[in-house]
C-alpha cells in the first residue's frame, strides 16, 4: 500500500510538469513568495510614511487603469467568444482596441499635463506633482499591457504572461536591496515603467493575433458597447475599494494611509493563488457557459461557486492566523492588524461571487451586472462617507466595502434567481450566502476587532465543523487539473 501510494505521488508529479498550465502556476506560486517577500522588504525599508505615498501612486494608477472604458475586458470577451471559429474576426477586434486605447491615453495624458497648472490640495499632501509623469505613464503603458494579456490569455500562450508577471517583481527586489524610504519610492515606480514597456514590446513582437489597424466604426461601437457595461460593472466594483483608499488618504494622516495600503496589500495577495486558477480557466468558462444548455451552464456554475468560495474562506482563516508572525518582521504595521481582518472578510465576499458573475457575463447580462455594480458603489460611496467623517479610528472605514458586498450578493443572488430560475422571493436575497462559511468569518472578524481570543478559537472550531467534509473534497479537483490538461483550454 506504501509503494503503491508512493507510485501515485510520483505518476501525478510527472503528470503535473509535463502540463504547461501546472507549470505556469508552479512558477506563478514562487513569484508570489518572491513578491510576498518584496512586500515586507518594501515595508520595512519605505517605513509607514512613504508606503503611504507608494499607496497614494498606486491608487492614481488605478483610477487610470480603471477608466479605460472597458476595452481590455470587451476584447477578453471578443476574443474568447470567437476563439476557433473566426480569426479574422479577432485581428480586428484587437486592432480596433489598440486603437482606442491609443486614444484613451492621449487624453489621459493630457489630463496630467494640466494638473501641473492647478492646485490640488492631496497631490501637496502627497508631494505626488514630484512623481505625477511616472504614474501616469505606467498605468498607461499597463493599459496597453492588459489588452495583450487577454490575447496570450485566451491562445493559452503563458510564456509572455509569465515574463509579465515576474520582471516587476525581480525589479522590485533588486529595488529593495539598493534602496530606502523615499529613494525607494522613485526605484519602484521606475522600474515598473520600465517593466510595462518592456513587456509591451515583446508582446508586439510576439503577438499571436496580428494587428489590423484599420479603423472600423461598427468594431468601436461593439467594443464600446460590450466595454461600456462591462466597466459599468467592473469600475464601479473595484471602484468601492478605489474609493475607500480615497477616503483614507483624504480624512487620514500619510501613515495611516501607510497602514491601510500594507494591510490591502496582504489581503488581496491572499487571493492570488485563486486568481492564478480563475485567470487561466476564465476564457473557457465564458466559452462554456454561452454555448452550454441552460441546465448545464447552471449546474457547472454552481459546481465552480461552491469549490471556489471554500477554498476562498479557508484562505482568510489561514491569513489572518499567520499575520501576527508576519508582523514579527514589520513590527511598526501592527495598527494594520484589524484592517487587514476586515479587508481579508471583503475579499472573500467579493470571491465567492466568481462563477455567478461570469455566468452573467457569458448570458449578454453585462448591463444588469454593471446596474448592480452601480448601486452598490454608490452605497459604498454613503457609507464610506459616514463612517470616515464620524470616526478617527481608520480601519472602521472597512465597514464600509463589507456592508456594500453583503449588499452585492443578496443582489446577486437575487437577479440570478430571477433570470435564470424565474423565481422571485425574498429568500433569493439570501440564496448566495454559504453561512456554513460566512459566519465563522463574521465572527472571526468581530473576535479580531474586540481581541477576543475565545471568539476567535470558536470562529476557526466552527469553520472546521461546519466544512470539513468538503475541505476533503478540494484534494479532489487538484488532482483533476494536474492530470486532466484541457481544463484549461478553451
């Protein structure tokens, strides 16, 4: 039995490296160590001031990369949806991007050179005019990135994403071991310029859709449409936490904003494990879902939701355990603690939400999706106002981004009955909640807040009751994506 299981384990890491998309997560998994490390080095050595400036430059990029009108996205879309069917179709599509996002640029710099003639008062706060042409042109040259990305992405290309993925990272570390505080800054942005333009040119070099650069009125309009609702629903989603960090950088002192950003920073590196997963298998899921029955898109939907949004759960109580040895290395974040539990509990609400919202998107529902987005960015918008105008304590602002997910999922939860079930009830409000899951994070987030350490034993007792059947059950579809390679193809 010893040598037979032995046997098993050999056969399945030979299966496993002999599949390129286990390769390319093998390999992701060690640039999220090396970049894991990166993020205390820069920590440490910018100390809680000037991470707090490093937040501010990374927020401007944000909003930059998040007002593109969709486009990268609608070519996601385009592209996955005519993948085998009609390249002609796809060289147009990008082209037509590159297009418009050649023009969203010159607009985006535009807009730069005019703020050097106004006075804006957070950019003083930020001493951001010193730095304002470097982050502008990195999140423009990002801009052009993403678009490649999604071409790479959907040929199952991952050489050029993987480069993508990791010259920033080694730049970033090289950075840290030159560099300190306010020098650091500068090497930072710097060498992510110099990484995004980089990669730009070898993806033109080694694009596997040729460019057609031919203007076509009926592609910008489908690109614009597709685009439009797609970024209704994806700007407003990222923008609720875009606009938490604008608060705190507005009602709170340059080292808290320090503070916050560690903590964001740390919870959504939690989640790039998953996001390795739902980024390679993404274009396959919309091809899917589009062209399956509507009993079998739903069924694999739910299949996909329900694995992804434990896996999702346990990360949070694995992260928020270990984070107390983690501040053993950066002793001065530990006010980051409670908002790094918060900020942890959002990105599992905003996780569990994947398979549903891909089924949307792959159905034409972009625009009920981006309404629902909408809303609940303008709730965050109220909260997030109330909250950091009524309390000095910056991580409460969290409640915010929790409060507005909690919302977003009822929603969800609610418009998928309602147009795939043709049910209409007040249950479907509570139908996208696995309280099996979500209340032991509920409570594990209260237990931190009030540092209770009875709640937080009972949080992570409960969790295991409550989940352990199916915690067995994820060995399982390990197994299926190292030996069963076609998962990832479209």
């Amino acid at each position: 039995m010893h040598a037979l299981t032995k046997n098993n384990i050999k056969t399945s890491l030979k299966s496993g490296f002999k599949n390129k998309n286990i390769r390319f997560i093998i390999f992701r998994y060690f640039i999220y160590a090396l970049q894991f490390g990166n993020s205390l080095l820069i920590a440490r050595n910018l100390g809680p001031y000037f991470m707090g400036h490093l937040g501010f430059a990374m927020l401007i990029i944000q909003y930059v990369t998040q007002i593109n009108l969709g486009i990268p996205n609608a070519l996601n879309v385009k592209l996955s949806s005519y993948e085998g069917k009609d390249y002609e179709k796809q060289k147009v599509f990008l082209g037509n991007s590159v297009l418009f996002m050649s023009l969203h640029s010159l607009v985006i710099l535009m807009l730069a050179a005019s703020c050097f003639f106004a006075e804006i008062p957070i950019f003083d706060k930020y001493n951001f005019y010193a730095y304002l042409i470097i982050v502008v042109s990195n999140a423009v040259a990002q801009n052009f990135d993403l678009l490649f990305i999604h071409v790479f992405r959907v040929k199952n290309l991952l050489k050029p994403i993987t480069l993508y993925q990791s010259v920033t990272p080694l730049l970033n570390f090289l950075a840290c071991i030159f560099f300190k505080q306010q020098q650091l800054l500068y090497a930072i942005l710097i060498s992510q310029l110099f990484s995004y333009v980089l990669c730009l040119i070898i993806f033109l070099l080694k694009t596997p859709i040729k460019l057609n650069l031919k203007p076509n009125i009926a592609v910008f309009k489908e690109l614009i449409k597709t685009g439009s609702a797609l970024m209704l629903y994806s700007a407003s989603f990222y923008f609720i936490m875009i606009v938490t960090r604008t608060f705190v950088s507005y009602y709170y002192n340059v080292s808290e904003l320090g503070y916050f950003s560690f903590a964001l920073s740390f919870a959504q590196a939690s989640f790039l494990a998953l996001d390795t997963i739902t980024f390679l298998i993404m274009p396959k899921m919309i091809n899917r879902f589009k062209h399956a029955e509507g009993g079998k898109a739903l069924e694999k939907m739910q299949y996909i939701k329900d694995n992804y949004t434990l896996i999702s759960y346990l990360l949070i109580f694995f992260t928020i355990l270990i984070f107390p040895i983690i501040l053993y290395f950066v002793p001065n974040y530990a006010n980051s603690f409670k908002s790094f539990a918060l900020l942890s509990l959002c990105e599992a609400l905003l996780s569990g939400n994947f398979g549903i919202s891909v089924l949307f998107i792959s159905h034409g529902k972009e625009r009920l999706l981006g309404k629902i987005a909408l809303f609940s960015f303008l709730l965050n918008l109220l909260l997030v106002w109330i909250i950091s105008y009524n309390t000095s304590a910056f991580y409460f602002i969290c409640f915010a981004p929790i409060g507005t997910y909690i919302v977003y999922t009822a929603l969800l939860g609610y418009f998928y009955n309602v147009a795939f079930l043709n049910k209409r009830s007040i249950k479907s409000l509570f139908s996208n909640f696995d309280t099996r899951l979500v209340l032991p994070a509920l409570l594990l987030s209260v237990a931190v807040i009030t540092d209770n350490v009875i709640l937080q034993i009972t949080a992570y007792a409960l969790v295991l009751l409550f989940n352990w059947k199916r915690m067995k059950g994820i060995a399982g579809i390990a197994s299926k994506l190292i030996h069963n390679p076609a998962v990832f193809k479209i």
